[in-house]
C-alpha cells in the first residue's frame, strides 16, 4: 500500500515532529511512504526520515504570497495533483489545514481516500477563542474528508456531525522510553515557546515556583524554549518580583531534549489550554514525574492516577504550588510517580500509533 503525507516542513513544530515519526513507522511496517512538503529547497530537514521515503517539495513564494493574502489556492491543488499521479497513492493523510483541502481538489475524479489528522483541541479557553477559519476547518471541512482523527477523547463530543469518520488518535513517543529510571537532579523542568508564554502558562509556574522555592534551595526551576520577541525578559521581571535569584534557569532551544529529560526529577506542563501535551509524555518516558494542569480532562487522558502524575485544575497557582511541594518532599512517592509514569508512556508508542492507524486503514477498507 502506497500513503502519501502531506505537511509543511520537516524542520520544526509538533505537528511535523508528529508526521515524520508516523512516515517512519509506515515505513517500517513495509508500506512505500512518500511526503510533499510545503517549504522550500533551503529549509533543513531536522526530522529525519527513513531511506526509501521518498520527499517532494511544493514551493512558490508567489503562490504562498497569493494564498495567503487572497486565499487563492489553485497552483498548490495544481501541483498537488500532478504529485499524486506520480505516486498514485492508495491514501493521503493530511497533517495541518489546508492541505487535506487541497488533496480533496487535487483529488477530484481519483477516489483515493484523504485522511485529515487535527492537532489542536476542539475548544479553547474565552481569553483565547478560536479564529472563525479553524472554527469552519473543525466543524465544515472535516464532514468533507474520508476520515478524521483527533487527540483526544475529550473531543469527541465536537464531533457529532462526522462522529462515523472519526479516531481518537493520541500523538506517538518520539522517544524510547527508559528501562528504568535515570540518575536524576534536582531539577524541575518545564518546556515551550518563550513567545508564547501565556498559552505555555510559565507566568503561572514562575509564581507557583516562587511560593515554595525558599524551602527548597538545592532545586532549581529549568524552562527551555527559544526567547522570541523579548519574552523571557518579561518573565524573568516575574521572576525576580518572586525572589527566585539562581532557582530559575532559562535554558533557551535545545536540538537535543533527550538528556535534559533523562536528568530532570519532575516535569511541568502549566499550559491554560493544551490539546495534548507531546512533551509531558516524553518526559514520562524519561521518569520524570510529572505535573500537568488539566485542561477539560485532555491531561487526565495522559496521566489516569497519583501513581502516573498530579493533575491541577488550570490557572490554579495555589494547587500547583501544593503539587510541586507534594513531589519534592514525599521521596517515595516521587520515586514511584516516575516508574509509573515511564509504564505509561509505552501506551504511546510508535508500535502502538501503527496498530492504531492500520485500524483506520480497515476502516477504509484500505491493504
């Protein structure tokens, strides 16, 4: 069976990281894999993909000029189709809008299925709605297309429309998950875009942190992520009200995650809202113990009892504060919140990501 993905690029963003473990996977289950991406001949390749995946480039900085400005789209359907019949695909997986909308024109007359995959919740928070144009690819496009998958359970109830069409299909483990559980630090670490620091929540964990830092002055509170837009200036003034001094690192962009994982004691995820939350999972799978705000049950779905994490109800300064006191203290406990959170996180292995996808292909009635 031949599947073709469709994603923007290879070189940054969750939903990339996301495509490129599934064209992996596909691969090694013995499927003939080819992906079209959107950027350019210079962009990096930074998700690496298997030999035998084959990677066609859909670039014009006139059309991306034109489709973003007018919204007209037909050089990329254009193009698009002309890819599809060199490969001639028996499925097309789309990773991001508008590409599964492009693949249904380009595909008009051919009856290969299109999968649209979302990456984000159905709902946000009222200090941060959805845009009116996500609003119609949610609830009008995806009635267009084959199938839909979403992140979560918690979803589903947006979905009634299409209900037939959809799979609840979490995000796969970029990593190996550890055999037992590394020789850890005293470090609490949390990770994401400085610019978006309000949606990441780490205003909410700084003050959180600055309420127990005193009593714990061998720990220390690591955020990494790229500093964008003088970000991490406003964050470090909430840290310095807070009197944090040499308890708050900020770690900038880090290529390689892995072993800041490996020797981090606790994770945080302190997002307002969160469709998911790939890297709480990585870092599970690292034995660090995790911390999660639990945006309408999506975090529950990931961490399911005290033996696996501590969730908080969001913007939740107070209950957050109490977790990470709870976790630095009560070793023990600690300690078993980190073997627990490693057996969880094998639920979201790649191995388990493709019997979940080859139950889709049935679906399809697709071999």
């Amino acid at each position: 069976m031949r599947i073709l993905i469709l994603v923007h690029s290879l070189t940054g963003g969750g939903a990339e990281r996301v495509a490129a473990l599934w064209a992996n996977g596909f691969a090694g289950r013995g499927y003939e894999v080819a992906m079209v991406l959107s950027c350019g001949e210079n962009s990096p390749v930074t998700y690496k993909v298997a030999d035998g995946i084959k990677i066609y480039r859909l670039h014009s900085w006139l059309a991306n000029k034109l489709y973003r400005r007018l919204g007209i789209d037909s050089w990329y359907v254009w193009h698009l189709r002309r890819i599809v019949k060199d490969f001639l695909p028996d499925v097309i997986i789309g990773v991001l809008e508008p590409w599964s909308h492009w693949a249904r024109k380009a595909t008009q007359g051919m009856n290969i299925p299109i999968v649209n995959t979302e990456h984000n919740s159905f709902e946000r928070p009222t200090d941060a709605p959805m845009k009116k144009e996500h609003r119609e690819m949610k609830w009008e496009w995806n009635k267009l297309y084959d199938h839909v998958t979403i992140l979560t359970q918690a979803d589903l109830e947006f979905t009634t429309e299409y209900r037939g069409k959809v799979t609840v299909l979490p995000n796969p483990l970029a990593f190996q998950p550890a055999e037992r559980v590394p020789e850890k630090e005293n470090i609490i670490l949390a990770a994401g875009r400085m610019d978006a620091w309000h949606y990441k929540g780490f205003d909410l964990l700084i003050k959180a942190w600055g309420k127990v830092a005193k009593n714990h002055p061998d720990w220390k509170l690591q955020i990494a992520g790229r500093n964008q837009n003088n970000a991490q200036q406003y964050l470090q003034s909430l840290a310095d009200e807070a009197g944090l001094d040499h308890q708050l690192e900020f770690i900038g962009h880090q290529e390689d995650m892995l072993p800041i994982y490996q020797r981090s004691s606790i994770f945080i995820l302190s997002s307002r809202y969160e469709g998911f939350g790939m890297v709480l999972i990585e870092a599970m799978s690292q034995g660090s113990a995790p911390i999660a705000y639990d945006y309408k049950g999506r975090q529950r779905e990931i961490i399911t009892s005290e033996a696996e994490g501590l969730v908080c109800p969001v913007n939740d300064v107070d209950a957050l504060a109490a977790a990470i006191e709870r976790m630095i203290t009560d070793d023990k406990f600690r300690m078993t919140v980190q073997a627990g959170a490693i057996e969880r996180s094998k639920y979201y292995s790649v191995e388990n990501t493709m019997n979940r996808w080859e139950e889709i292909f049935n679906k399809l009635q697709l071999k």
